[in-house]
C-alpha cells in the first residue's frame, strides 16, 4: 500500500499557468494569454459575502473537547465582532486565551513554591539556597566568619528550628 496523496496520485501543477512568474510574462504574452491572464486575476478576488462560514466545517475540523474548552472565548468574540471588527474581535480572543493561561501558570508557581518548600518533612520540593554576602578586606566584620559552627547545623533543612511539643 502507498502513501496516501492529497492529489489523488496526480501530479500538482499550478492552475496560474506559465504566467504566474513575471519572467515568463516579460519574455511576451499573445493577446490570448493576455486575456487567460485576465480574467485569472479577476477570478482570483473574492465576493462581498466571501469567505462563507460554514458551520459543518468547524463542527468537522474541531472534536467536541476542543470546542468545549473554545467556547467560552468563542461566545466573548461573538459579543466582540460588531464593536471590534473581525481581526480585533480575533486577537482580543486570542490574547484573552494566553493572558489567562499566564495567570493560571502563576498561581501554579506561586502555590507551589509556597507549599512544597523543602524541608525535613519531605523528599521533594525545591531547593532554594541563600548566597554568602561578599565581605572584603576594608569591609565592617572582616573576616566575616561562618554561622555554622557545629556539624548538625549543615543540611539541616529546617529541623533544628522546629520545637516539638511532647
């Protein structure tokens, strides 16, 4: 079995003709050509109630769950289209969609980082780690000495801090 062709097993080819590049119209065009390439171009634009929206084609290129999760933004570009115009009403829609997304990925990282810190009550969470201030010769409290001084301090990740009541 083949591989399934868009063309049905037939060559594309360009319905423009040999005219659609502006060396070969240079090159010369009979009056007949002239006239073929005529009315090609005045095929090629569009009616007043062109492009047709057809329902069967959004329900045909999109599965139901899409359109489920489409149709809140879809029913705000309706309300949108008369005020806006077609392409506002589209980007409105569209930046709508990705601000949301936004705020929904930094409440996610905002919870997250809040309640799985890693400590000593878990194996997971993120690490976050405080560098050492620079203190350089000349500074006030040079040499600036460590706070860790006894080795139960290294890698405690929040134990000693804690009291337990018993």
């Amino acid at each position: 079995m083949g591989k399934a062709s868009q063309t049905g097993g037939v060559k594309p080819m360009s319905i423009a003709g040999r005219f659609n590049s502006e060396r070969e119209r240079l090159l010369g065009m009979t009056d007949e050509e002239r006239a073929f390439r005529k009315q090609w171009l005045k095929d090629q634009e569009l009616a007043p109630s062109e492009p047709r929206p057809v329902p069967e084609m959004y329900k045909a290129t999109y599965n139901p769950i899409r359109r489920a999760y489409r149709w809140p933004l879809d029913q705000l570009a309706k309300v949108l289209l008369p005020v806006l115009g077609e392409e506002r009403a589209r980007n409105v829609r569209y930046v709508t969609g990705k601000a949301f997304l936004g705020v929904m990925a930094a409440y996610w990282f905002t919870y997250y980082f809040k309640y799985n810190a890693n400590d000593w009550t878990r194996a997971g969470g993120w690490k976050a780690f405080k560098s050492r201030e620079a203190v350089v010769e000349g500074d006030p409290g040079y040499p600036k000495l460590s706070d860790r001084t006894k080795p139960s301090d290294y890698a405690s990740r929040g134990f000693k801090d804690v009291k337990m009541n018993l």
